[in-house]
C-alpha cells in the first residue's frame, strides 16, 4: 500500500496525451494523485524535451520517476506499477486478468494509430505524406473498434478495470483528433458504453485542452 500524503514520484507528461490520462484516472480512482508532481513537458519525435530525455531515452510520456528505482515509462508499465502500490483494484486476478490487458492493449493499440496519423499531417510536410498510409492507421482502428463492439461488450459492461479504463481514453482520443473519421457507425453498442462511462467525474475532470 502507499504512504498517503506522500509526495514520493513525478510524472511527466503531456495534458493532451491519452497515454498521461490513463495515468491520471489510475490515480485518482486509487487515490494516490496527491502522492505525484507534475511535471509538463512538450516532446514530439522530432523534438524532444531535454527533461524528459534524461528519465526515458525513448523521450515519450508518461514517464515516473519513483524514489526507489529507475524512471519507469510505457504506460501500461506505470499503470500495473501504480495500481499494485495502490491496492492491486484495476487488475483483476484470474482469467479476467488476461482479459482487461488484451482489453489494455487493443485501446493502445488504437492510440498508437491515431496518433501516427496525427503526425503524419502535423509533422510531416505537405508533399511527402502518403494519404494510404493514414488510412492504413485508419483501418486498424476500425476493426479494433469493431472488435470492441462485437467480441468485449460483457467485459466492458463488468466490474471496472484497466481494460475499460484504456478503451475509454482511446475512443476518446477519436473523438478529440478524429471526430470526421465518425467510429461510432456501425458500433452501437460500443457507443452507448462510451457515452455512459464518459459521464463519470474523472472522465469529466481529464478531458484535454484543445490543441
């Protein structure tokens, strides 16, 4: 169990990364947000932050720098980190387990496209970008959403858990860069999930900036 009141880490982050509000909703669903400083920092693969650098060589966010060992980084390793000092609540014992990181990993999954095709128009110029490579990025996403919507609908229905709170995040992100592209079409039950689990509070009090 953690200390509380006990500002033992920092994490560095981005506040409109998805990767950081998996994160942020881990700690304040086991209470331990008070136990963190934030560190912002802006890195892009083209441009990375010195700051960051020096925790991950990777120069991605999250990162979490602990007391008692190296920076730790991928998200999911933060979250498993996290939720064990924590209490071990958002990582179910048993088949479920295999279940919510499948869950965990089709969400990041969706993540890593997406935000290629952030970059690709962002970081790229005008003249070398490959419209069939974004909507290379695009399919995945749809059969991912698609997967979602027909094969984990009981399991996002049960009891709360990493699964349910890295889809979220990700059908989230959609919503937040991709809006046009409409993922909901054809994933109703998907959709009617979503719109249900983004009124909790700390969906609400996560939500990114707009940039």
């Amino acid at each position: 169990m953690h200390n509380q009141g006990t500002l033992a880490m920092k994490l560095y982050y981005a506040p409109t990364s998805p990767y950081v509000r998996k994160v942020m909703i881990l700690l304040e669903e086991t209470g331990q947000r008070d136990d963190v400083e934030l560190i912002n920092v802006a890195t892009t693969p083209v441009a990375a932050d010195p700051a960051l650098l020096a925790k991950n060589p990777l120069a991605k966010v999250p990162a979490l720098e602990r007391p008692d060992g190296p920076t730790l980084y991928d998200s999911r390793v933060i979250t498993a980190y996290l939720d064990a000092r924590g209490g071990g609540k958002l990582y179910p014992k048993g088949a479920r387990r295999w279940d919510t990181l499948t869950l965990e990993a089709t969400a990041d999954g969706i993540l890593d496209a997406a935000l290629l095709m952030v970059y690709e128009t962002r970081l790229r110029p005008e003249d070398k970008r490959m419209p069939e490579w974004v909507d290379g990025q695009w399919d995945k996403i749809a059969r991912s959403v698609a997967a979602l919507n027909t094969r984990w609908m009981s399991h996002l229905n049960g009891p709360l858990d990493m699964g349910q709170i890295s889809v979220a995040c990700a059908l989230a992100y959609l919503d937040f860069r991709h809006d046009a592209r409409g993922w909901r079409k054809g994933n109703d039950g998907l959709a009617e999930w979503f719109k249900a689990f983004e009124s909790r509070d700390w969906m609400k009090s996560t939500v990114p900036p707009a940039a």
